[in-house]
C-alpha cells in the first residue's frame, strides 16, 4: 500500500514536471512554497531552492501587488480565482519587468472542507498583449489621424501671381493668421529648407502644358509662429488657355504628419514581428492566408513570397478534424484558441509539435470580426530538452547508486528504509542488516549514545539532521563520518521521514588536527619573532604587498609614544615631515610596483613632537614570485645629518677662508716669477711656475669644496641663458686641449642648435669628464667627444679608453668625496667631487648623468638635458 502510495505521489509530481504550463503549489496559510515545475522557474528565474520558502520570500517583488492578498483571500473562502491577461512585475535577468499571465488559484481541500493548499496553474501572454497591445495603438493612431485630418485648398492666379487659400490651407502652409500672402513667391517661406527647391521646381514642371498640368508630391513645412513640423501632401491641376499659357493653378492640402508618423511605427511593427523567434501569420475570417514572417515561414519551410494558401495547409493531415470541430468553433465562439497541434514541413513532411494561439481581429469601428491572427512556438527544442532531462535522471540514478557517499531514507518513526551500498561496502553490513535502527551497531561505543539522541531530538522537532560519529570499517579501521538529513513532506504537508546522506571526514579531521598543531608552532614562532624584534634598537616593521603597515616592533611604539592603531595601516604617514612625504610616497610606491629595494631618508615626528631624521629601508619577501610582504628597518641617523652638516659649514667656512690667502700667494708667486726671469734666473722661475701650477690645483680643490657646500646648502646658483650648444663644447674642448700634448681630443658632432642653460656650469661638467678621461687614461692618445639631439633633449658623451671601472663600483662614482679603490686607482690624485659636482648640476638642470664602462677597456660618462629648461625648478 505504501508503495502505491509512493508511486501515485511520484507519478503526480512527474506529471506536474513535465507540465509546458507553468504550476506551483502553496501550502498553509503562509503560502510555503511546496512544488514547482520548470515552467514556472523559468517564468519566475529562479531555482529549485524557492522550495520551502513563503511566497513573498521567493518573490519579494511581489511585495505592493495583488496577488497575495488574492492567494490569501483564495486560502480563507475556498473559493476559487481566475485571471485573464493579468499584469506581473518580476525580477528577470536582473531587472524589474512586465510580463502577462492567464491565471487560476485552485483551492486544494481536505476532507472536512479546509482549505490546506492552493494549486496555481498560468499560461504566459506577454507576448500577445504586447502584440495587441501595439496593433491597438497603431490602430487607434491611424482612427485618429483619419478622423482628425482637414483639407486645405489653394488657388493661384499664374497670371496676375494673385494666392488665393483658406485658412486652414494657409495654416498648414505655416503662415499665422495675421500674416498675409498674396504672391507666389511668399508661398515656399515656411517650406522646410530640404524640401523647399524640389517643390519648387515641381510646381515649375506642373504648369507646362506639355506634361498635363498634374501637381502630387509630399513635403515638410515648418510653422513660423508654433515652429511645428508637418507633413503635407498637396494635390492640383493646371488650366491652360488655347495659348497654352497656364490661367489657373488650384488644389488641396492635406495634413498627413500623423500618416507619416503611423508608416513609421508600423515599419517597427513589422520589423519586430519579422526578427521575432515565434510564428505569426494572419488570414481572413475564412482561413487564407495573407501574412507569415520569417520565422514562421523558415519552421514550416515555405520560400518567400510563397504565402497565398489556407491556414488547414499548415497542420497534419489528421488534424483536420479537430481545425474543423474544435479549433474554430472555440476561435469563433470565444475569440480565442489556444492549444497544442502538429503542423507540417512542407518540404520534408516532418510533422512539427507546437503550441499555438489564435484569435480574432475586430475593425476598430464596428467591432466586427475582420480575421484571425495565429502565434505558434516550436516545441522541437522543448520535447528535446525534456528527453535528454529523462536520459540525464536515469544517469544520476545509475551514479548514485554508484555514489562515495552513504546515501540513505528513513521513514516517519525514524527507522532506516534505504541505505545505498556504499554504507555496506564501509562496515560490512548487510542491506537488512542496516534497516531499522541497524545502523547504530557500526558506530563506536562512545558515540552511539550521542547520535541517537540527536537523531530522536530532531525527529521530534521535525528539525533538519546533523551529527558527527565515528564508525568501525570492515577492516577495523575507526573513520570520522557526518550525517546530516532533510525532513520530507508529501502533497498533504504530512511529515514522511527523511532523505539524508552521510560522509567520510577522516581526511579532513586529520588535517583539521595539523593544522592546529601548525598554527600553534606558528603562533609560538610569532611570539619569538615579537621577543626578538622588540629588543632590537632599531625601528622594525611589515607591510603588505599593498603597502599597509601591518605590523611594529616596541622601539617604533615607544618612539611615537601612540597607539599601535595610530601608526599601522595608513596612519604612519601622518608622522612624516610635511616637506618629506610627497617624495616618501612616491618612492614608496615606486617600490610597491617594482618590486624594487626601498630606501629613503626623512624626518619622523617622535613623542615630544620633534622632528628626527631616518634612513628607512625595506625588502620584499617572495613566495612563487609573488610579494608576500615588505620588511623594513628605520634607523635614526639624525645625529650623522647634524654632523653632516656641522662639517659642510666648517667645509664653507674652511674653503672661504683659503680663498683669499691662496689668490695673495698666486698673485705674489706670478710677480715673484716675472722678476726672476727678467733677471736671468730661469732656473729659479721654472721652479716659481710649478708652485704657481700647484696653486692652481688647490684653488680648483677650493672651488670644489665650495661647490660641495653650495649643493648641500641649496644655495647653487645658475644663469641660464640661450647658447648655441656645440660651439660652447667646442671652446671647453680647444682650451683643454692646451693643456695635453699626449692626448687627442676628438669631437664627433651632430646637429643640436640652442639651448637654455647655464653655460658656465655645463662648461664646468665637460671641463671635469674631459679631466678625468685624460686623468684615467694615461697609455692611451684619443679621447671621444659626442653630441647629439633627439627630440627635445640633447646627449652628451665623453669616451675614453683607459683603465675603466670594475662592475661592483660604478653605482657609487657620483656619490661625494667617492673615489675608486684598487691597484691602480690609488695612483690617482683628487678628493673624489668632480663627478658628484657634476651629477649635481646636471640632475639641478633637468638632466641625467650615467656611466658605462668596462674594467680594462676605458669608461663613457654621458649626460642628457632637456632643451628648454625654463620650467624646470631645482631639487633640494
């Protein structure tokens, strides 16, 4: 007996699946969502998981419409609702929308009478309604503009050139009723501009009597006073005496902006019923055919044009029947037919199922039956699609059973009815064996008890199932399982059991429990690293590879004296000095996106408010190439700034005061020289002249020195003006080459024209590269001067091929005071600021300065600087 039970309820719920009308059933007052077919969620786009939700939960839009009030309204009287063409606002494809529905709410009654759910049966006429909907207004647009249209006329006297019209001629003219017209040549004024020659010479055509004087065309006028656009279309004849001279020009005026306006939508109608998917066809009262669009002749596979034929060719042949005693009877009785019927291919014969309605057309007048228009879908697809869903069950039939996972039913008293075998090949148990209460012999000792309570508990609340046990295996092996359970209901709301399954969680218990013992070995590692750091003098911190502090170590805490809120995250740069942060920033974020070391100074904020300088640094921390995180060191070098700067002042102060000293000496020693030579003491003055060579050199150091403490101070000053660039190199080139007999300096010139500058600076760096190329270049003859310009920036490049520089030294050659180290280097005399002086005024100006170079081969130092450098400010 249950067992038919079952199959009657199975059979049921198949048939309310398989319906093509969209049902649903409403059970309890709360109107809970108990079944649905496809149709219905495919109307509502949702799924399957509405079932066991409310109504107004499944559909919140619904919320402010009638239809649950009318669900209610159906639940408390019983008595049943019907609605034709109904409109529906539903949330489809993620926007509100309006759709149509033929509808029935059916109460589903109890024995004794009670209502205890409702049935909703609907058939979707959005389209139709939308169709009709259009039609009307054509319809009623065309009724309209014929109802309301008035003739004008016109009469012109060609020769006397005398208009004579009414009023409503003259108002369609665009003249206003004030204004007065007597002459043709007045007539075109208000014509629109893109009509107004063709008239013209149309009108000049009508009045040769050669071309018998007939006048049609259609145009725009514009009215002068409202400015309306109208369309016109103006009709007339030409007289002519025995001459052939026209005598007399009349006609009529006709406004047709409404007919022009109804051509145009009727265009779009046509054009949406041609690109629809669905068949429409229209015929007259007795079934000839006088339309079908695109689709509908592509289904049944009619040629175009091939469409004067009567609507019984479009059906199966054993459908004739039912067209004759059915299908028009209702058509013509109610107005309306909807249905399923076979038609036919007419090429192939194929008979094609399609669901179908027809319905009467009414003249807009007298409401009278003008014929039959017909809207047919192809249930091809559909029928398809429900034959691979049947294939596609019984395959996740043959899978579950097949399924990893223990799948089992109980019934209303709990006991087990079905299990799958998976449960059997886990413990060994019969099917038999795990009917009933069976189940609870494969759980350990210790948690039989507890899951069988559970289960009670929840059997008795009616409450969805969840429990984890341990089970013993066949092999003996304990494994960790998770049942869970749903409740069933059937068509009545009565309880049935449950459906549940229950899954080996062995894996994940096990991996649950490492995972533990690693987050504990990892907090206990954080904690050293926290130890660590926080005994560490120097600030520590780490960001993420968006660039947030995330982390800081006591020292940074105890420096700002704020929260550890206030200085991660964002928060630290608002301890930067304000002259620092825009620079701070953007190297930060340079790194951030290079994955570049970060290295920078600024002053911090520290507790008492004062600004402290610090050199911060921070390294990426990679995993699979990818940034993980930053590490970062802040140390203060506050007191090396305050050093740095006590010794650019004495360095100031220090070359100042040689200065003059040094120029008194130059001066003495060149009078010194003068007057042993004039005395014949050449030897004497040999000796004065190198003293004077050597004074040279240390008011070149001086200078440098002073150089030094202007770049630190921000106090360089350059004059710019234009120059012509090359001719300034070349003076700069034929002064040092006076100054060596061993060395030919090479100028390889291109074309760079003027620049904007300072020309004593510029001077100043070609003077050094020079120097230091012959410096550096003691058992070679050539140096190579080279100039170019590209765009708006000129290269410069002095190449020598001397001892050169190794590979690790030449990111430190324009640092201060640098000079390179090894075994031939130290050979070399200077202090190491030339080549930082000149990096200094080239990056002042604009520019760049690099080198390239290889370690026995010679070196190329090269500068580039922008043409026009009158908007560009000096960098501090």
């Amino acid at each position: 007996m249950e067992n038919h039970y079952l199959q009657t309820q199975n059979i049921f719920k198949t048939l309310i699946e398989e319906s093509p009308s969209p049902v649903g059933l409403y059970v309890g007052p709360n109107l809970v969502i108990q079944l649905v077919n496809k149709a219905i969620l495919k109307v509502w786009d949702r799924d399957a998981s509405v079932i066991g939700k409310t109504f107004i939960e499944a559909l919140p839009e619904m919320e402010g419409q009638p239809f649950v009030d009318i669900l209610k309204g159906v639940y408390n009287t019983g008595i049943p609702y019907s609605a034709k063409a109904a409109r529906v606002e539903l949330f489809v494809d993620g926007k509100l929308q309006t759709f149509y529905f033929n509808f029935d709410y059916n109460p589903l009654k109890e024995d004794d009478g009670k209502v205890w759910a409702i049935l909703n049966t609907a058939d979707d006429v959005t389209e139709l309604v939308f169709t009709r909907q259009k039609l009307a207004e054509s319809e009623e647009r065309t009724r309209f503009s014929l109802e309301s249209a008035g003739l004008g006329t016109w009469d012109l006297d060609p020769v006397n050139d005398v208009v004579v019209w009414d009023a409503r001629c003259k108002e369609l003219y665009g003249f206003s009723k004030g204004e007065d017209v007597v002459s043709y040549k007045y007539v075109l004024k208000y014509i629109h501009p893109d009509d107004r020659e063709r008239i013209d010479q149309t009108v000049q055509e009508s009045l040769k009597p050669e071309l018998g004087g007939f006048y049609d065309s259609e145009f725009r006028t514009i009215g002068g006073e409202d400015n309306q656009l109208r369309w016109l279309r103006c009709k007339g004849k030409a007289y002519f005496n025995d001459e052939g001279r026209c005598i007399r020009f009349a006609g009529t005026a006709l406004d047709i902006t409404e007919e022009v306006l109804n051509r145009e939508e009727q265009r779009k109608l046509i054009t949406l019923i041609e690109h629809t998917s669905d068949f429409v066809s229209l015929s007259d009262l007795d079934g000839n055919v006088s339309f079908i669009n695109a689709a509908g002749r592509r289904m049944v596979g009619l040629p175009d044009g091939d469409i004067n034929r009567h609507n019984s060719e479009f059906i199966m042949p054993a459908e004739l029947a039912r067209l004759k005693d059915t299908i028009n009877k209702t058509l013509m009785n109610k107005g309306r037919w909807s249905g399923e019927v076979l038609y036919r291919h007419f090429e192939t014969g194929e008979a094609i199922p399609v669901s179908g309605t027809s319905m009467l057309t009414y003249d807009p007048l007298t409401n009278k039956p003008l014929g039959r228009a017909t809207i047919v879908r192809d249930l091809r697809a559909e029928i398809a699609g429900k034959q691979a869903l049947i294939k596609s069950e019984q395959l996740l039939q043959n899978i579950t059973g097949a399924s990893p996972t223990a799948l089992w039913m109980s019934d209303d008293q709990g006991l087990i009815t079905y299990a799958n075998k998976t449960w059997g090949q886990w413990t060994g148990q019969t099917y038999e064996q795990t009917l009933g209460r069976g189940w609870l012999d494969c759980l350990v000792d210790e948690d039989r008890e507890r899951a069988g309570n559970k289960f009670v508990q929840d059997l008795g609340a009616r409450a969805a199932y969840k429990v984890e046990f341990r089970i013993r295996h066949k092999n003996g092996k304990i494994h960790w399982c998770v049942a869970t359970g749903n409740p069933q209901y059937n068509a009545q709301s009565e309880f049935i059991g449950y459906v549940g399954s229950c899954t080996d969680i062995t894996e994940t218990i096990q991996k649950d429990i490492e995972l533990q013992l690693k987050n504990t070995e990892l907090k206990d590692r954080i904690s050293q690293f926290d130890f660590v750091t926080d005994f560490m003098p120097v600030q520590l911190w780490t960001a993420k590879p968006t660039g947030e502090l995330d982390y800081v170590n006591k020292p940074t805490i105890d420096f700002f004296g704020l929260p550890v809120a206030d200085i991660i995250g964002p928060e630290w740069l608002g301890n930067v000095h304000p002259e620092d942060r825009e620079g701070c920033i953007e190297r930060w974020t340079r790194s951030l996106q290079t994955g570049e070391v970060y290295q920078y100074e600024f002053r911090l904020r520290d507790r008492f408010g004062n600004y402290k300088w610090h050199l911060t640094r921070a390294l990426p921390f990679m995993t699979d190439g990818v940034i993980a995180k930053w590490f970062g060191t802040n140390t203060d070098i506050d007191e090396q700034k305050q050093m740095q700067r006590q010794k650019d002042d004495f360095l100031g102060v220090a070359s100042h005061e040689l200065k003059t000293p040094v120029t008194s000496i130059k001066a003495y020693a060149q009078v010194l020289g003068a007057m042993l030579s004039k005395e014949g003491e050449g030897k004497k003055a040999a000796m004065v002249e190198k003293m004077d060579a050597q004074l040279n050199r240390l008011t070149n150091l001086i200078g440098d020195l002073l150089d030094v403490t202007k770049i630190n101070s921000g106090r360089i000053q350059f004059n710019k003006t234009w120059f012509d660039f090359n001719a300034a190199i070349q003076d700069n080139i034929q002064d040092l080459q006076h100054t060596t007999n061993k060395h030919i300096l090479v100028m390889d010139f291109k074309e760079c024209g003027q620049m904007f500058s300072d020309k004593d600076r510029i001077g100043q760096v070609i003077t050094n590269l020079i120097t230091n190329a012959i410096k550096y270049s003691p058992h070679t003859d050539r140096i190579i001067i080279s100039t170019e310009r590209e765009n708006d920036e000129i290269t410069v490049c002095v190449q020598d091929f001397g001892i050169g520089i190794p590979e690790d030294k030449r990111g430190r050659v324009f640092e201060q005071f640098y000079r390179v180290s090894g075994s031939k280097q130290h050979t070399f005399p200077g202090l190491g600021l030339g080549l930082y002086i000149s990096n200094e005024i080239i990056r002042r100006e604009g520019g760049k300065m690099w080198v390239n170079s290889v370690e026995g081969q010679g070196s190329t130092f090269c500068f580039s600087l922008p043409i026009n450098q009158d908007t560009i400010t000096d960098t501090k």
